[in-house]
C-alpha cells in the first residue's frame, strides 16, 4: 500500500494471521523445560483473621517441591505513592497478592504450592491446614460506610478531611472539587431535578484468564512471561514486592486475551518468582475462571446523588453530585475520575462534586474502560434527559447549548485545550435516522461522556534492514491494535509501503522504558516516539546521501521515500532509496538505527455522544435495542477498521452493564456467579449493528491529529440505554443492570401508584 494512502486506510493487521492460525502466544501457552505448575490456596471466607497456616503436610505430599505463604515475601512500608488520582500503597499491594494479617474476600491468596503436576498441586492445597477467626463482612458500599459496619483495617484514617480522625473507617477519602457557587447557581434555575443512583461491579469481559511463567535463575536473574496490558509495569511491581533490582527482572511479552483495564494488575507474576527461587526450578500459574471472578478486580460498585438546575431556555446554571464507590478490599477506586469527569462535557460555572473512596469485602477494584467516568454518567446523563424533559427541549439540542469547547472551564481546574465534542453532538443532529419514527413501547435515549485520554512514557526504536525494510520495536502492549497503528505512522513518515514494515513489541531487556497500555495512550504517545524516531533516521538518510553526493545536507529533502536534490542546483543524482542508502550504511556510518523516548504531554481528551432505539417488552421488562449509533471525536483515524472496532466494542461492553452484568454475592460474601454462564454478557444475537460515526478534530499536539480512541465509547452507553427505556415505557431506571425482572418491578411500581 502506498505512502499517500495509509493514514485512516485498513492495512492487514501484523497480529492477524498467527491469531487465526491458533500460533500466537499467550500467557498460558510458555513452557519451559523442568516447569512446575503452580496453585494457589484461596480464602472460603469473606472477613477473617489468620490466626495460623500450617504447611507441612503439603511440603511432605510427593511432587511437591515447593510451598509458600506471605511470610516469603519482604513486607512492605505502608505509604501513599504517586499522583492523588492514582496513588499506590505497596503495603496494600503485597495483601492484595497474599493475604498477611486477614483475609478480607472470598478468593483472598493465603498460601502457593508448585508441584509437578496441577493434580498434585491442588491435592496439596488440600493438606495445607487455615486456622481462622470469622469476623462480619461488608460488601454494600453504603452499609460499609455506617459508624457501626466491620472495618477491615485499623490502621486506615479517612484522609482528605481535617481534622484528621482519630478512628478507623472504611472510608478511605473523602475528595472534593468545585468552582462557583452552587447555591447562588441553583437559585438561578427554573428546574430542578435530583435523583440517586445504584451501580454493581462488573466484569471487564476479558476471555483469557491471568497466567504466569517466571524462573528464577541461579544467578538471581529472573525472567517472567505473562498476560498484561504492560510488562514494565509487570517488572517494577514484582521487583518492589520480592525486593529484587529491576534490572534483575526481565518480563516478555505474550499476547494478551483482553484485558481493557482488569490486566493493569499484578497478581500470579510474584507467587510463580517465589516459587521458583524455592524450588529452584520453572513456574507456570494459570487462573480459572472462577479465581478470576472470585479473586481479581471488576469495575466498582457505586452509590450516587446528582442534582441539576436549569433555566427554562436551557441553559444548566449548577451541579451538585455525591459519589461513593466500593473500592473492594484494598483503597483505590476510580471515584475521583468519576468526580472529575461527571460534568466536564458541560459548560458550568457552578459546580461541585464530592467523591468517598471506600473499602469492603470483595476483590479490590480494578480499571475498567475509562474507569469511573460510566458510572458518573449514567448519573449525569440520566438527570440531564430529565431537565430536557422538564423544559421540552430536544436532548441533544440542550446538550449542545451548553457544550464545553476549547477555553471553558473544567472543575478541576484547567480549562479545556481542544475542541470536538459540539461536533460529536452535531454529528447525531444530522443523522438521518435521529428524527426516524418509533412505535409502541419504542424509545430513543441520548447520552454524551467524556474521557481524560492519557500521554505519558514511551520508547520506540527503528532499524533499516540491508534491504531497506524496517524492523520498528516498542516496548507498548498490543490492545487495540499498535501495533498496526505504529507501522502505518512509521510507513507514512518514511515514505515507504506499509508491507515494508515489521512492527513488535520487545521485553523489557531490549528497549526502554515504555509505561502500561491504557488511558487510550498508546497511539498518542508511543505514536510520537516512532514518528520522531523515523525523523531521526531521515535526517540520517539525509546525511549519508549528502555524503554519498559529497554535498551539503541542506542540500538534500526526503520526499516519497528517497534522498533527492533539494533543487536542480544541487547536481543530477537520481533519488536515493531506503534500500539504496542501505546497501552502503557500512561506508557511511554503520547501522540505520533510531531510538527515541518521550514523556508525551499534549494529549486531547475524548468526547462521545451516542443514541439508542430500544423496545420494552411491558409484559416481561425484556429489552430489545434495536439501533445504536455511536458519534467519537477521534482526532484522526489512524487504522479505519480498529477505530471502528474500538467504538463498538465499547457500546458492546456497556449494553452488558446496562442490561445484564452483575456480581451477585451471597450473604456469605460469596461471588455466587463465577463464570460465564451465569454472568451474562451480551452475544451478537443480542444486538443490532452498531453504527460508528467518527468525528475527525485533529489534535495538533501531534503529528497525525491523533487522540485516543479505545475509552470514552463506553461512557454514554448505560444512560443512553437508561434514558430510551424512560422514552419507551414511562419509568426512570436508577439501578443497574436495568434487567428484565428489574424494569418489570418498576412498571409493576408505576401501575400500583397511578
């Protein structure tokens, strides 16, 4: 394919053909000579005290060569690090891995046993004796927060407040952010709505369970391949928790199942290490089913009040939202996003939003497409379709009123740098089916939402082969399609066919420092690595044809693939290739290579705006969508076909949420519904089309216009669905999932009342 037509064309992906051959590489197909398998003892209660592990029986069982609990790995100091929105406490991380002190969920690490065969290592399991003292549990976020609910630690103070408490809480932190004065906006208003909210967690539908191989060599050196969305990320929390040297630890890459945020965390890398250095040989640790679901992180579960005033010729004069979120076991739920993002596709001078981070018995949460920002929309979105309501406008129409652009103010602080959100909203105005009828029991529902979108660290390197084509390495795990991407920005820079290049992703011993795939990062910032880097290998070609013509480098452009004369002046030489150029890198300097690190800033964030036309069955409460269409400010497509996957992926993922997806816990505190059979995921007979509608605002922070594609589709999606099903039969869903049973309840509700 040609230089001139790549960008926002469909090139053959580089993944695709060892994918649908069954040869690519997963975390759970490594072997190694000598491997051990490995297995881990898991909590059967939700809140308890370990008062003893015994271990002997197991180590006594034959095959096994290895067992351990927390007490072989180093403890960890107890501190908040990084960023307030993303802290860390690596105190709370080696607990997450390996229960110390208590357990604190069902499916909670207590013990790890490596074996010769998984037959013996879960026959091990069994002989390993628990001595506990069951405490009350809490999984309601609401219930957790109550003075008299079970605390899961006493060491843990509810920061963000002042005075600092003097006693314990399953309140983590309390955060808030706000710009004008509400109360003088809300006197302004002719509508007022207010409502409160319920979400459950939920699943990232990821298909490839968590695996790991590690050894541990006898020189200390340590070598590890597993699923994640980022193996230098892999590498630098397993060295902090086994207090090793980074540079001690070597992660591969494997290829990744899905992950969408749920593989941002370790968890199996630091047992396998473990016990490989106690046994001195292999480990490979593979998750079922059922520990993914009993024992990783879903999404948070939420509680929410939002209230919203309006003047009668629509213009949103203040917001006020409370958001509380279950951040599972350990502190760090994705509320402050939500509280940042809840409002920030609206143009407000009054605003507030105070988010609660809070702790209860279940797996802490983890990432899950544009974490936090869904959840604050459904919310959002849900009282902002009731003010369109309250004053007879069009919902789009309100929503464009009081669209943000570039120069209005966030709540947080900064004013917004780019555009694009107007023209998502435009977008759906225009859509010939906007305005198509609907019939009985039919509705339409509107929804918009917005993502940060991230930048951060990157590495790429290119080499120019002998033969002119070239292999483009970077150290960015392959989500959503990079590595496509990354070959068509270096095949359009160059000048040179797509097929000409090779691009992977190398370990963490083979190129820099690249941070994790997620934030809708990689395009952006790993795309402006490889960009620069195939710049400095055209000023490279430059000079080495200036040598070649015993000529100044100004004297030579790089145009369509070739070193040519700058003008007629220069000489008649014919144009240079890449191949050319190649062919004599060794009397002109050696190897064509580049490397190029960024700490990409600039990044635009992503808006979306969405409609739904759905059907309620009256009698049932089932729900039938029966059009989605999907308008996403995408800066400029770079790979046509996966811009187009990632939009519906997302309307995908947030149908489930909307509809069907639930964790359902006993009043043990069990998951009782650990698998796919039971937790419901939409399946392609359960949906329409989905139209995706790329809006092109190019972001010109970088060299394509691009902006990250892969989060913000999911945003709207549940309030989209949640305000169709309001225009079809009536009633306001506030809960989630809005399933058949729930929505029967609710009309059963309206009937009893009218």
């Amino acid at each position: 394919m040609n230089p001139s037509e790549l960008i926002g064309s469909r090139p053959v992906r580089p993944d695709g053909v060892p994918k649908v051959m069954g040869l690519a590489q997963y975390g759970a197909d490594y072997e190694l000579p000598g491997m051990l398998w490995g297995k881990v003892l898991r909590s059967p209660h939700a809140h308890a005290r370990i008062i003893s592990i015994d271990t002997s029986r197991a180590k006594a069982l034959p095959g096994v060569k290895a067992v351990m609990t927390a007490a072989d790995m180093p403890d960890q100091a107890f501190a908040y690090q990084g960023p307030e929105r993303v802290q860390l406490n690596f105190w709370h991380m080696t607990r997450n891995v390996m229960a110390r002190e208590k357990v604190l969920f069902v499916g909670h690490p207590l013990a790890a046993v490596a074996a010769t065969s998984q037959a013996i290592a879960a026959a091990a399991l069994d002989l390993i004796d628990v001595q506990y003292e069951v405490l009350p549990h809490v999984i309601n976020v609401e219930e957790a927060m109550r003075a008299d609910a079970p605390v899961l630690f006493d060491n843990l103070f509810t920061r963000g407040v002042e005075p600092v408490p003097d006693k314990p809480s399953n309140v983590t932190r309390i955060n808030e952010i706000k710009a004008g004065d509400i109360d003088s906006g809300f006197a302004k208003a002719d509508e007022v709505v207010q409502m409160s909210f319920t979400t459950e967690p939920v699943h990232q539908g990821y298909i490839e369970p968590h695996a790991a191989l590690a050894r541990w060599g006898a020189d200390g050196q340590c070598e590890v391949w597993s699923s994640s969305q980022g193996h230098f990320v892999v590498r630098a929390y397993t060295a902090k928790l086994l207090g090793l040297n980074v540079s001690d630890v070597v992660v591969h890459p494997a290829e990744i199942g899905g992950g969408f945020g749920g593989k941002t965390v370790i968890y199996l890398e630091p047992l396998a290490l473990t016990l490989s250095r106690l046994s001195g040989h292999p480990v490979k640790m593979v998750m079922s089913r059922e520990e993914v679901f009993q024992a990783t992180g879903p999404t948070s579960g939420s509680s929410m009040t939002v209230k919203m005033g309006v003047t009668r010729d629509g213009k949103i004069v203040a917001a006020d939202g409370v958001f509380k979120f279950q951040a599972g076991a350990f502190p760090g739920s994705p509320v402050m996003n939500a509280a940042m993002c809840a409002f920030s596709v609206y143009d407000l001078e009054n605003a507030r939003a105070v988010s609660y981070d809070v702790v209860c018995n279940r797996p802490k949460a983890a990432a899950y497409r544009a974490p936090g920002s869904p959840i604050a929309a459904f919310a959002v979105e849900s009282v902002v379709d009731e003010l369109a309501r309250r004053i007879g406008m069009d919902p789009l129409e309100l929503r464009l009123k009081n669209a943000v652009k570039a120069g209005s103010p966030t709540i947080w602080g900064p004013k917004h740098a780019h555009d694009g959100f107007r023209e998502t909203i435009e977008a759906l105005m225009n859509h010939p089916a906007y305005k198509a009828p609907l019939g009985p029991n039919q509705g339409r529902g509107v929804a918009s939402g917005f993502w940060f979108n991230g930048g951060g660290e990157s590495t790429a390197t290119l080499h120019v082969n002998e033969d002119g084509s070239i292999a483009l390495a970077t150290g960015s795990m392959d989500v959503g399609g990079s590595r496509a991407s990354m070959a068509i920005m270096a095949a359009e820079t160059l000048g040179v066919p797509y097929e000409s290049v090779r691009s992977t992703v190398a370990d963490t011993a083979s190129i820099g420092y690249n941070f994790l795939t997620g934030g809708s990062r990689i395009t952006y910032a790993t795309g402006m690595a490889v960009v620069q880097a195939c710049q400095k290998v055209i000023e490279d070609m430059r000079a080495r044809a200036a040598m070649i013509w015993d000529v100044d480098i100004e004297s030579v452009v790089w145009q369509n693939g070739a070193a040519r004369p700058a003008d007629p002046s220069v000489g008649d030489f014919a144009p240079l290739t890449l191949k050319d150029i190649a062919a004599k890198r060794a009397v002109t300097g050696g190897p064509i290579v580049a490397e190029v690190a960024v700490n990409a800033g600039g990044q635009a964030p992503g808006f979306s705006t969405q409609f739904c036309d759905l059907e309620v069955d009256p009698e049932t409460g089932a729900v039938k969508i029966l059009r989605y269409v999907a308008a996403q400010d995408v800066g400029r497509a770079i790979h046509r076909s996966y811009v187009e996957g990632q939009i519906e992926g997302g309307v995908v993922q947030g149908i489930g949420w909307a509809l069907n997806e639930t964790y359902i816990y006993n009043d043990r505190g069990q998951l009782e519904n650990p698998g796919f059979l039971d937790y419901r995921v939409p399946v392609a007979s359960d949906l329409p089309m989905i139209e995706a509608v790329i809006v092109e605002v190019p972001n010109p922070n970088h060299p394509f216009g691009v902006k990250g594609v892969g989060e913000v589709n999911i945003v709207p999606v549940m309030a989209a669905v949640g305000n169709a099903i309001r225009d079809a039969v009536g009633v306001r869903m506030t809960a989630l999932p809005m399933s058949p049973p729930a929505i029967l309840a609710a009309l059963d509700a309206e009937a009893v009342s009218a």
